[in-house]
C-alpha cells in the first residue's frame, strides 16, 4: 500500500556531527515500540565517520548491524524516536530467473557552489541478471553471495548522495535494492544491493522484523507443498513525477507513539457449538404435540409412485450450517427495525483451495434505505447480533502475531453499508470528489481517516440517525458472516470474485486478472449478509486506534480507544490538528496480494491524514462508540 507518488517522503537524510558536507540516504523499514528501524550503506555509516557521529534528520541513532563495505554494503540503524515518515516494505526478489525491473529512486544530493541540499526521484531500469549469468557480490574470505543489481538511470542521474537510497519496484511498489554507488561519471548508470543481503549482515533479525519482508513467490506446481507456496507483495500505478524540491527538515517527538503493521482474525460461528450460536428456535414437529403438528400435503407426480417421490428433509439446526444459521436470524427482523425491505435474491458462494465453486445458495437480506439526493440512495443492510470468535487461528496460512489472541466477542444488531461508500454519495454529502479513479458508481478513495469521520458526521445530521465508522469488531463479524474460513468464499479467493493484486496467489489458485485500479461496487459476489467488496477494492478505515494485538480488546463490539495524550504527545496533537495515534485499517484492496484480503488480517497507517488512492471506508448506524 505504498503510494508510489509520495516515496520521497519516507527517505531520511543521513549526516555527520563532525563532517560537513557529506551526506547519505535512507529509508525506514520498521517499528517496534519507541523504535524506528532504518537502512542505508556500510560505507555511508563509515563516511560519517563511525556509528558515533552519525546523525538521521539531525537525531543521533544506533547502528544495530553492519555489512563489509566491500560486500555486503548494507547497514541496519535505529532511532529512538518516531519518525513521521512512511515505512517502507522490503522484497526479496527471486532470481533464479533473469529481471528487467522498472525503478525509481528517491534520494539527496548538495547541489550548487552552496552545497544546497536538495531531493529528486530518479527513474530507470535494475538488471538482477546480466548477460545470462546472475550477477553476484561475493564476500572476501566467506563463501556466501547475494544478488546485486545494474541500475541504468533514464531520467534524472545519480549522485553521490545517493547512496542508501531505496530502490524501488514499479510493479509491486515494494523495496527491492539499495543503491550503494554510480559506476560511471554522469551517473547514468550504478550498482545496488539485493534486500537478501540484510539476513547476511543480521543474523539475530528479530522474526517480527523477518515476517515483514516479502519473499517474492515462484509459480505454484503441483511439486509444491503448502509451506513451498510463495508469499505476495503489492502492485501499484506507474504514474510517477520526477520531482527536485526543497527539503524542509523532518519534525519527530519523542512522546509520538510508533506503529506497527498489523493484521487482524475474524472469528465465525463455525468455531462454536450450535449451543452458544444465538438463533431463533425453528418449530418442528419435534416441539408439538400430534395433534398440533403442522401437516403440508405431498406433491407427487403422476409419474412417480409414492416410494419414487423425492421428500426434502425438514431444515433444523441440526442440519443447517452455522452460516445458514447465522443468515436465518437476519430475516428475523424487530419490529422496530427500519430494515423493513427484503433484497432480491442473491447467490453466496463457496470455493474450495484450488478456487473451485463448490456450492452456492440463495440468500435475502433485511436492509433500508437514505435518500442523499439527486438520485443517490445510501442502502444500509440489517446485521444481526450474535457471538463470534475475533481473531485467526493459529494453524490458518499466512496468519500474523497481530491477529491473536483470538476472543470471543458479543454484538448488538447494527446496520452497514451495503458498499463501501461511493464517489456519488461522497460527492452528494460533502460536496467534492477527491478520488484519484473517477467513477460514480466506484468507491470513493483518497480520503483520511477525518474525511470519513467528517462524512458520517454530516450523514448524521442530514437523516437525524446515528452514523459512524465500524468498529473493528462489528468489520471483522460482518465480513465473516458466519463463517470461520480464511475469506467468506472460503479457504481462498480468486479475480473472478475479488479485486486483487492477481500476480500472486492464496492456496493452490491459479493466477487471474489484474485490474490495477477500483471497480464500480457490486461487481463482485457478496456475503451471506449481502454485503459486498469486504475483501479487496479498497481498504476501509475503522473507528478504533491500533493496537499490536487483541491483549485487552473490549469483548462488546465497542471501538478500542486508547487513552487521551499528555504533554509533547498532546501538544503535536494541538499542532497537527488531530490524534497522532494510527488507526486500523481492514478488507485489502485493488493493489494488495491475497493474503492481505483475508477477513482476519489488520493493518494500520502511519498518519490518520493519510491519502492513499487504495483506501476508502464504509459506514454503519446505530453501532460503536461515539469519537
């Protein structure tokens, strides 16, 4: 989910306490706790004249690992502090196979007599492989190799201030290289280091840190086993400005929270016994006396003798999935409820890991209706209460630490939009169109997370009822629909069903299409609630602020709110005009790879402010905690 547009706001610039005028690049990687995990060059960190003098936007930092400046030319630092900057994502590409990859490379340089400093993104081609034969860079002494790449620059040059700046895949959007130096004058052309070579230099990496590199996946055979099955990064635009801008230095706080990148489970009716499912008793003639025992006459065809005539066998709990379950008590509607409308009938699918249809059922759903307008109607669709488990299990595939521990929670019926919300109803409510895909019927995207809360705000106000966002909770039970698998469709999913990053893959499916922006909503089949794109298309923002995982998670549906800042924390919040905290983000989208569509995986964002044309919202009434 990196934006492809705003790379050169993640890099940092490297400088000495001691030495003037020399200058690196860098870029972050990672967080944990009060903690931001950057990279650049080994040579950098020893042109700043050792780990003591070397400064990250004027803040004195940690070299946690260190590569031979003659091999592995890669250096690990940490800043004690949160550094308002994008995280970069890092991919390991796979280069058994020879590569031509499209880059760019956002970087500084001292430009001019006066040694101004300045930033531009550079643009042009990486080879992992030259002349049939893989280039390597080979450690002195050591019998260990890590593939390295040939930059050739086609717009703009490098310059030495490049160094340990991030190369950057246009296709996935993911880290790929660093670049550690210009082999010829004008600096059309250089050299970069494979990410591969930071497991050399780090050999106590953390596994939290470890996870969060991409491994980029082979193509799946049937000589593969589940654990050979590769992992997916994302793809995005290639619409890029090469761009030279003034640099205004970095603000950081030592108060300001540091975010990690989380996923979230979701947890089904499946996982519980048919006793804890909250459903409505079906009357049977098990519960009725003989005599007050419903009787409905036989159809037999004149064809048939009696032994022939096929009898449908009465549907109870006993026989019926949790799922058809669950989708049975939302036709069970309050009298009170403005859900008085009933859906045309729709067909709930189910695949299994190849993407195979293996069944398909005819669901309805409860639902109401807000006029915005000019035509443009708001559905809203009844969800039912009930109890499931929140959460991933831990044997579910490509699951993260931020998923568990899974938890059972309890909701209270609410209603959600049928869609993500549109650029039609954006555009009816708040009276402008931010979206970077222009279409009215496709969702609305570009938007912070106090665009959407501004939106139910004024919805709010314009129909007297109660919208928000969803809380985590009520997300996570809504996509699920009953259902405990990895994605409502089942164990996987595939481009017929989702909006996807198709270059990589979940379970054993083949490739698709790979549509490389949104889609009108509805295009794709819904859940059991009748709800549709809650896997892909764009992320959703959720009400609640992020936590590392569910220690201490409210057990109601309730938004999980963090406590109010203090003294530098509240004052950054006073000056950016808002909660400095990330919030949580569910559901996946066009440019994200399958397993981030799962319904238990969460992820946050550096800033609520954030505008990413991958990212949007839906809305729910009557539900979670007023902000």
């Amino acid at each position: 989910m990196i934006n492809l547009k705003k790379t050169q706001e993640s890099i940092v610039l490297i400088t000495s306490a001691k030495k003037p005028n020399v200058i690196g690049t860098g870029f972050p990687f990672y967080r944990e706790q009060n903690y931001t995990y950057l990279l650049t060059c080994a040579h950098v960190v020893e042109d700043m004249g050792g780990d003591e003098n070397i400064l990250v936007n004027n803040i004195p930092v940690e070299v946690i690992a260190v590569g031979n400046i003659k091999g592995f030319d890669l250096a690990v630092l940490r800043v004690k502090e949160y550094l308002p900057v994008p995280i970069l994502r890092l991919m390991i590409l796979d280069g058994e196979e020879e590569r031509s990859c499209q880059i760019k490379i956002p970087g500084y340089f001292l430009w001019g007599e006066n040694k101004a400093l300045r930033r531009k993104t550079i643009k042009g081609i990486m080879m992992v492989e030259v002349d049939g034969e893989r280039a390597f860079q080979i450690i002195e002494n050591l019998p260990e190799e890590v593939a390295i790449g040939k930059l050739k620059i086609d717009k703009g040059e490098l310059k030495s201030g490049y160094s340990g700046a991030p190369v950057i895949d246009l296709e996935t959007g993911f880290v790929v290289a660093v670049t550690t130096h210009k082999d010829d004058k004008e600096g059309k052309f250089g050299t970069a280091i494979s990410i591969e070579a930071l497991e050399k230099i780090w050999r106590e990496m953390p596994t939290e840190v470890s996870q969060e590199i991409i491994r980029e996946p082979l193509e799946i055979s049937e000589d593969l086993s589940v654990e050979e099955t590769p992992v997916e990064p994302l793809e995005i635009s290639e619409n890029l400005s090469v761009e030279e801008t003034p640099v205004e230095p970095v603000e950081t706080s030592d108060d300001l929270p540091v975010e990690e990148i989380p996923v979230e489970p979701v947890e089904n009716s499946d996982d519980l016994p048919v006793e804890e499912i909250p459903v409505e008793p079906v009357e049977t003639s098990e519960n009725l006396p003989a005599e007050e025992t419903p009787v409905e006459p036989v159809e037999i065809s004149e064809n048939l003798s009696v032994e022939e005539t096929e009898v449908k066998p009465l549907e109870t709990s006993e026989n019926l999935s949790a799922e058809e379950i669950i989708a049975l008590k939302q036709l069970d509607i309050p009298n009170n409820s403005p859900a008085q409308q009933i859906t045309p009938p729709f067909d709930v699918i189910k695949v299994n890991r190849k993407g195979e249809e293996i069944s398909r059922r005819s669901h309805k759903a409860p639902f109401f209706t807000e006029d915005l307008g000019n035509g443009v109607i708001l559905e809203m669709i009844y969800i039912p209460g009930g109890t499931f488990m929140m959460g991933s299990p831990e044997n579910e595939e490509r699951r993260r630490d931020n998923e568990s521990p899974q938890h059972k929670v309890t909701l209270q019926p609410f209603y959600m939009s049928k869609y993500p919300i549109t650029q039609n109803q954006y555009q009816a409510i708040m009276e402008k169109n931010p979206s970077f895909f222009q279409g009215g019927k496709r969702p609305v995207e570009s938007v912070s997370w106090y665009d959407a809360t501004e939106f139910c705000q004024k919805l709010s106000q314009k129909t007297r009822k109660n919208y928000r966002l969803p809380s985590e909770s009520q997300w996570e039970y809504a996509c699920r629909a009953g259902t405990t698998t990895p994605f409502h469709f089942g164990e996987t999913i595939t481009t017929d069903l989702v909006n996807y990053n198709r270059n990589y893959t979940y379970a054993d499916v083949p490739k698709g299409k790979y549509r490389q922006q949104t889609t009108d909503v509805g295009s794709f089949p819904p859940n059991a609630f009748g709800l549709y794109d809650m896997h892909g298309n764009v992320w959703e923002w959720c009400a609640d602020d992020w936590h590392n995982n569910y220690e201490g998670a409210p057990s109601d549906g309730s938004a999980w709110l963090k406590k109010e800042l203090t003294g530098v924390g509240k004052l950054w919040q006073k000056l950016t005009g808002g909660n400095v905290e990330s919030t949580v983000l569910r559901g996946s989208s066009w440019s994200a790879y399958p397993n981030h569509c799962r319904s238990a995986y969460r992820i946050n964002y550096d800033r609520r402010n954030s505008l990413y044309s991958d990212v949007g919202f839906r809305v729910v009434c009557d539900g979670g905690r007023t902000l």
